[in-house]
C-alpha cells in the first residue's frame, strides 16, 4: 500500500507543474483527489498534456469527460472516462488507468515517443 501512495502522492504534487522538454514543447500536470464515483471509481481527477511551441496541445491522458468504447463486440458497454487523446482533434480513445504512478509512466513513456518523432 505504501507504494501506492507514494505513486499517488508524486501525481498530486505535480499539480499545477509546467515542465519544459526539448524543442520548445512542454508538460502541463493537473491532478486532484475528488469522491469516487462511477466514471472516476480511483478518485482521482486528472489532465497531463504535452504541449507544442506555440501552446497547441499534440498529448492529452485525462479523465474529464466520457468517451465511448471501440464499437467491437457488445455495444451496451460503460462510457469509459479515462483516455488519451493523441492529437488537438482527437475525441479520445480509452485508457486502462491502473495507479497514478503507471498513468505517469505510460504519459511520459508517450511523450519522450512524440518527441523523437518531431525533433
């Protein structure tokens, strides 16, 4: 448990954090604990983006509205909340959120992928 927490604590501490990276780009890091609910049944309310040099936003991993699932299979499934938006147009596709520290690492594992791809 102690793990946990750790990884949610380094989340909730990068609240408000703008990080530059190289090229000009940068991070903005937004989290907050909220009462669980059913779209955010972790309690955590969160958007981490990765922004160009102009400020358009190219990443986005966030739980502030729905997003229906792929239309594979039963179509009566849940509307998923967490989900990653991999481009400004992106309605967003679903995200498997499993702890805050794996949210940050598959965020920033994405970011330093995109990066290598424009620089």
């Amino acid at each position: 448990m102690a793990k946990r927490q750790t990884e949610l604590d380094a989340l909730l501490d990068l609240h408000g954090e703008v990080l530059v990276q190289g090229g000009g780009y940068w991070v903005k890091i937004e989290a907050w604990t909220v009462e669980p609910t059913e779209g955010v049944p972790h309690g955590i309310r969160y958007s981490l983006t990765l922004h160009d040099p102009i400020g358009t936003w190219v990443l986005g991993y966030d739980n502030s509205h729905a997003v229906k699932p792929p239309k594979k299979g039963f179509g009566g499934r849940r509307l998923e909340y967490d989900h990653v938006h991999r481009h400004a147009k992106d309605k967003g596709v679903p995200y498997a959120f499993s702890s805050a520290g794996q949210l940050l690492t598959d965020f920033f594992s994405e970011v330093d992928q995109v990066l290598k791809e424009v620089l």
